[in-house]
C-alpha cells in the first residue's frame, strides 16, 4: 500500500492544471514487479470541473533490485469528474512514469516520480484535430512523491 501527492502542469492550448492526492495497493508479482490498482481525488484549475476522481490500474517494472531501486511505472484508468456525468467531460486516463523507492525504515519507502499524464476529455470530440491520436488527450508532466507502508 502507498500514498501519494502529486502535480500535473497542463500543457498546449487545451490543458489542465491538478493536484492530486491517491492510494494505491499493490501486488508483488516479483523481485522485479508488481501490479496494482489505485484512486484519488484532484483539484483542478476549474478550465473543466473542479474535483476529479482517477480510478487506475498500476503497472510497475523495477530495474534492479538494491537500496535505491528505479522503476518503470504505467497507470491505465478512467477519470470521473464533479460536474458531470461519465461519458460527458474526462474520461480514459494514461500515464508513464520513471521512479525510484528510497529506504527508509525496513520495507518502508519514500518514492518520487516523474512522467507524462494524458486525460482522454469528450471536449475533443467536436475538434477537428487530424494530427497523432495522441493529441486528442489533455496532457502534461507528472510528478509525483509517496511513501509506501
């Protein structure tokens, strides 16, 4: 089980700013991996709705085994927002990540990390974007810090 704080800076003309604070539980699958699931809740900049609510799945691939141990970390999950109801504002939510634990006490660990977060909104159905697929999800960099009971 960890918990964590985190920031996400909106990026482009069609962006959004948030913090979050999340719980996730974890599974070790081995010394290398894990698999999980995790949620929270946001506070937005208000360009959309104002609280939001990230439901995700976690995947996570360690590097090497030792007393600090960097990481490979993905979430694939849904966003559920304030204001509206699902299907009309956020939607489905990616995330890659580069982290490392930090021991501190036994199996306890500080973590931090950094990556990209992209939110799927339905905003985007009306534009008429032709460029990558990718473009078509509210995006911006991640970073995030925890600790893991």
């Amino acid at each position: 089980m960890s918990a964590e704080l985190g920031f996400v800076k909106g990026v482009g003309d069609a962006r959004h700013n948030y913090g979050i604070a999340a719980f996730n539980y974890d599974y070790i699958i081995s010394d290398f991996s894990t698999i999980g699931v995790g949620g929270g809740i946001g506070l937005t900049d208000g360009t959309y709705d104002r609280l939001i609510f990230p439901l995700y799945a976690r995947l996570k691939f360690y590097f090497l085994k030792a007393k600090v141990s960097p990481y490979f970390l993905m979430n694939i999950g849904y966003t559920f927002s304030s204001g509206h109801k699902p299907g009309e504002a956020f939607g489905v939510s990616f995330g890659t990540y580069i982290g490392a634990d930090f021991p501190l006490f036994g199996k306890n660990n500080f973590f931090a990390v950094l990556g990209s977060s992209y939110q799927g909104h339905e905003l985007f159905k009306n534009l008429n974007i032709n460029s990558k697929f990718i473009n078509k999800f509210l995006w911006g960099p991640d970073i995030r810090i925890g600790y893991r009971f």
